[in-house]
C-alpha cells in the first residue's frame, strides 16, 4: 500500500507509483487526507494522472496531536480490513509518522521513502516524525549516502539503501510536459524575478520571522513571485502586517500553484527563496539547476550545501537581503548533476521492494 496525504507527498510518490506498475507490483493507493484543499491535493492526483486513490479520507484541520492520532485510528482500521505486506511511506509529515505507527502496530512491514534526513533542529514537529518513522521502519530508502549514515550513526533496526530521491525522478518526468502546458509565465510581467515559499511552523507561526520575510522580500533587489501556502495565508490574516502586503509592489503573491505551473517558475526564476524541503532538491535537478536560498536556521538537506546549490541564510532581513543582492551580483557556478539521484529512484525502490517480497 502506498501512502499520501500532503502535496509533497503525492509529488514524490508519483514516480513509484508508476513504477510499481510497470512492474506489476500489486499496490493499493491511500490518501490519509491531511491536506485537503483541492490546490493541495486532488490537483496533483489530476496532473500528475495518477490512480484515485482506492482510499481516501478528509480530516479537517486538528492540532498536532489529534491530527496524529486520527490518522492513526483511520489507518488501523483499513490496515485491517486490507492487510497489505507492506506500507510504503514517503518523507517527515505526521501523516507519514501516523501510518507508520500504525502498520508497525499490527506487524505490517514499513517502507521508508527519503529514510535518514536530519535536521537536527528539535523545533521541527518534522524531525521527530522523521526519527521516529525510520526507528519503526523495515525498508529504509535513504536518498543519499549521508541520510544512509544517519541512520547508521542511530542503529535503526531495519534494512538500508541508498536510492536516491524520487523527487528528481518526478522532474523530469514532468519538466517537458509542463512547458507544453503551464500558462503561469502570463501570470509573471517582470523577465527577472525571484521565486518564495515559506510555510515552515517554526517560520510562520512565529510572528517576527513572518515580518522578517515580507519586508526582505519588500526590499529584495528583483520582484518576488510568491504562491502562498494556506498555513502562512492564514498566519498572516491573523497578523498586523496583512493589509501591508497587498500594496508590496515588489512581491507578487499567487495562490499555491499546480506542479505543472510550479516547475516552470523553477526553472525560469533566477533564484530560489524557501523553507521548502523538497524545492531545496527539486533545484538541484539538471532541467532546474537554480540557486536556493534557505530562509531557516537549518537543513536536513546538507548535500544541496555542499554542492554549492544551496545556502543557509537564516530568517533575518538584512541577512536574506544581502544574500539575494550576491547571488545576483556574483552568480555561483552550479553543478551539473544533482546529488539527490539520476532520476531513477522510483525504479530502484522497486526492484528492492520486489526481491525483498519475493516477487
Ligand atoms: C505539512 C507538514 C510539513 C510539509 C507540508 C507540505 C507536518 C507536521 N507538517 O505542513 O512537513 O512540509 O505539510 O506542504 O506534518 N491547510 C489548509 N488546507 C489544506 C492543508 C492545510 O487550509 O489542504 C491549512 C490549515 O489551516 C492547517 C494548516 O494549513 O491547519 C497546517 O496544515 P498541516 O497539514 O497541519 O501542516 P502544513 O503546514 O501543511
Ligand atoms: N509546489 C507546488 N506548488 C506550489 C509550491 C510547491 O507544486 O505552489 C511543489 C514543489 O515543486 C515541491 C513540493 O510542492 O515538489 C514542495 O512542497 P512543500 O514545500 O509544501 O513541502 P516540503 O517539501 O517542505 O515538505
């Protein structure tokens, strides 16, 4: 069984999804529901063309833990009723953690795609659902050699491998058909811009490091495209600079973009601003190749760093001012390869999980 429940989530499950097929792997497809607007996730389920789900749930907005909880109770339920031989989840969200939990409870084996990230910044509610995910894992799919010995260094219990990340997989599937279809650039009257995400708890739910992010992107030195994710829309209607951000001539703010519209922002921005994940790796990807930079204290994405990808700038103004301004003026010499994978992941997953269920 394979299982969803946030957008990042549907992306990167994508590619293993239809690689299981092509490989005739049987697989039921799960939504756990833990997002549930349609620009969350049904249009990925529709762009990407992927099955609907078999079994879907919708859970509303719940705190942390009751989130967690119901996703627990849900899962069990058709864990029972479906018995699957393994359960295959992908990356840090408390739905991944959640149906982890609750395989592992009925003694159903746990696949863990994108196993071994560490932040080490024990703020992240993402950090301890990823820690604790791989310690009840059976199949841990480490993208890279680094997130393998992570999970060395914690004597995980289960099997390691190192796969790389199906989220470069999913690019370029994707990247042709996306230029073909996405109209977005209609959207987007300035040649040069920058392209923000933020939605990080620890960022947005803090209010001086939400104002910190508007008024660098007030004063960065090229407009700013913006597609809002719903947590930080909501953060920012409970704040005082709200009616502000409407007049910031310099920042564009979009609703939160299909990945069809969303790849091609990618690859036509001249840098990346974000406290996304999977856009730290997704720039890293060959039809991408794009200067990130982290607006966060850290990254459980040290590889991006080290191949000169990605830059850890912090969530201060000046700081995310002065960075934007150098990556204009002294543009760094990208790689061409991504340390996240050669686009196979989703292949390889699968021929592990094969031999592995004796298939
Ligand atoms: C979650 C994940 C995060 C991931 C992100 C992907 C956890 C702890 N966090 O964060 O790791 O990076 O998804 O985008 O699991 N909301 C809507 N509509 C939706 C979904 C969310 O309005 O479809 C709003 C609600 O106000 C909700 C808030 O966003 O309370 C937060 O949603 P939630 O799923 O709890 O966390 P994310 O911030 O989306
Ligand atoms: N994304 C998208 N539309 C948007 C913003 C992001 O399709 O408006 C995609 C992006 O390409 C990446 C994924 O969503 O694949 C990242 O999701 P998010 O930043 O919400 O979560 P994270 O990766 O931080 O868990």
């Amino acid at each position: 069984m394979v299982v969803v429940g946030t957008r990042p989530e549907i992306i990167k499950m994508a590619p293993l999804i239809r690689a299981l097929k092509a490989e005739e792997v049987p697989a039921v497809f799960t939504h756990c529901g833990q997002h549930y607007d349609y620009n969350m996730s049904q249009q990925f389920i529709e762009e990407l063309e992927l099955p609907k789900p078999d079994f879907s749930y919708v859970l509303k907005t719940y705190s942390q833990g009751t989130q967690t909880a119901r996703i627990i109770i849900h899962m069990e339920k058709l864990l029972k009723k479906t018995a699957p031989s393994l359960v295959l989840v992908e990356g840090d969200t408390n739905g991944v953690l959640a149906t982890a939990l609750a395989a592992v409870k009925l003694g159903i084996a746990v696949g863990h795609v994108e196993a071994g990230l560490r932040s080490f910044d024990f703020r992240m509610p993402e950090e301890h659902n990823r820690r604790l995910t791989d310690h009840v894992s059976t199949y841990l799919f480490a993208p890279t050699e680094i997130a393998k010995r992570n999970l060395e260094r914690e004597n995980v219990w289960g099997k390691k491998f190192v796969t790389g990340n199906t989220v470069i997989d999913a690019v370029i599937q994707h990247i042709s058909i996306a230029r073909k279809k996405s109209k977005i650039l209609k959207r987007i009257h300035s040649e040069q811009f920058a392209l923000a995400t933020a939605h990080r708890a620890e960022n947005v739910d803090d209010s001086t490091v939400l104002k910190n992010f508007v008024e660098a992107f007030e004063e960065a030195p090229i407009p700013v495209v913006y597609p809002m994710h719903p947590r930080t829309r909501k953060r920012l209607r409970q704040s005082k600079i709200c009616a502000k951000v409407q007049k910031i001539k310099n920042l564009k703010i979009l609703p939160p973009l299909g990945y069809l519209d969303f790849l091609v922002l990618m690859e036509k921005c001249e840098m990346i601003i974000t406290d996304s994940g999977g856009i730290q790796e997704e720039a890293t990807a060959p039809p991408i190749r794009k200067p990130v930079l982290v607006i966060r204290l850290s990254t459980e994405r040290p590889e991006a760093v080290k191949a000169g990808f990605a830059e850890v700038v912090g969530v201060e103004k000046d700081k995310i001012v002065k960075a934007m301004e150098r990556t204009i003026t002294q543009p760094r010499k990208l790689p061409d390869k991504s340390p996240f994978g050669d686009g196979n992941a989703a292949r390889k997953i699968t021929k592990i999980i094969k031999k592995e269920l004796g298939f």
